[in-house]
C-alpha cells in the first residue's frame, strides 16, 4: 500500500482555507489550475511509498514512538508559494516549526528502522497543497494572495499515517483519495 505520515489541519482551520480558497478560484486563470479539496489537505511529513503490508505492523510500531516522544505543539496555516514553476500551489505554516520539523525527522528515521528505504534527508518544507498545474502556469497572482492568508492556530495533537489511494477510472483530473490507517497522540515523553 501507498503510504505517507501526515499532519491534518482540524476541520476550523480546513473550512477557513476553503473560504480562501474559493476567493483564488475567482481569480483569471483558476481553470487551469487542478484545486485540491478538503479531503486532501494535510502536511506530509514523510512520503514512504509502496509499503509491503508485512512491513506495516514494525512502521506503526515505530511511528506510535515518535508521536509519543513529540509534545503537542502550536500550528497555523499561513502564507503561501509554488513549486516547480507553477506545477503546485501552496500555503504554508507558522507556528512551532521547529516541533513541525523534528516530527518529521522523526517519521523518517523510524521508517528506515523499520527497514523502508528512504531519500537522503532533505531540509523539510512544510507546505499543504491547494492546486496543481499540469502545464506551467504562472500562479504568482495566486502566491500574492495566499501572502495575507493566517488561518486561526491550532494544537497538533496527533500523528497520521495514511493511505493514497491513486485514481484509477481515468477521469481526467480525477484527485487521489486518502484514508487514515492509524492516528497516534502526540504524547510530550521525550
């Protein structure tokens, strides 16, 4: 199974970037872009790939650790920028990003603990992405308007590991689907 660690903003914070969110389509240009949905909004902490299921029970084991050994922290989602020159729109973060980062340190090593190959670790940048292009588009607009964008400031409380379902009817711009497949509190112990 397809699987990565994530972070979720609460449903509040959700619904205030879907008010933002639907202003950016209003702007020229929004058709071009492939906007993600509520459904879809999270802040990946490490993208792990096809996950043997025999390989699953060790992961979980080892990530239910790191969430126990991260205290809950302060987070908010904020601002915004692109990727691969107009290939991915996104807002970013504020808060502790420093807790934001040792979390997702710490869901990367206990991935290679439990035997999964992962990248050479590259400086994280928390980022939730709203819409994506497939040809290049010049998203600056966009960017300039997510720069004013502070959602409220939530308590991360717990750790999600999930499941991309990829689209598979061949509609085109048909979005992946995620599920959770466990959920560990953020425990402060270490």
């Amino acid at each position: 199974m397809r699987l990565f660690t994530a972070v979720v903003p609460p449903d509040e914070v959700a619904g205030e970037l879907a008010s933002q969110v639907a202003a950016l389509k209003e702007l020229p240009g929004a058709d071009g872009l492939r906007w993600t949905g509520r459904a879809a909004w999270h802040f990946t902490l490490a993208f792990y790939g096809e996950v043997g299921e025999d390989l699953v029970p060790a992961l979980s084991a080892r990530l239910e650790r790191a969430a126990h050994r991260t205290g809950p922290f302060p987070l908010a989602l904020h601002g915004g920028g692109q990727f691969g020159r107009g290939r991915a729109l996104w807002t970013g973060a504020a808060g502790d990003l420093d807790a934001l980062r040792v979390l997702a340190g710490r869901t990367q090593a206990a991935a290679r603990k439990a035997g999964l190959p992962m990248e050479e670790h590259r400086h994280y940048k928390a980022h939730l992405t709203v819409a994506r292009g497939r040809e290049t588009v010049d998203v600056r607009p966009y960017v300039a308007a997510l720069r004013g964008f502070t959602s409220r400031t939530w308590t991360v409380a717990e750790l999600a590991l999930v499941r991309s379902n990829l689209p598979r009817s061949g509609v085109p711009g048909e979005q992946p689907r995620y599920e959770a497949v466990a959920c560990w509190p953020l425990g402060g112990a270490g």
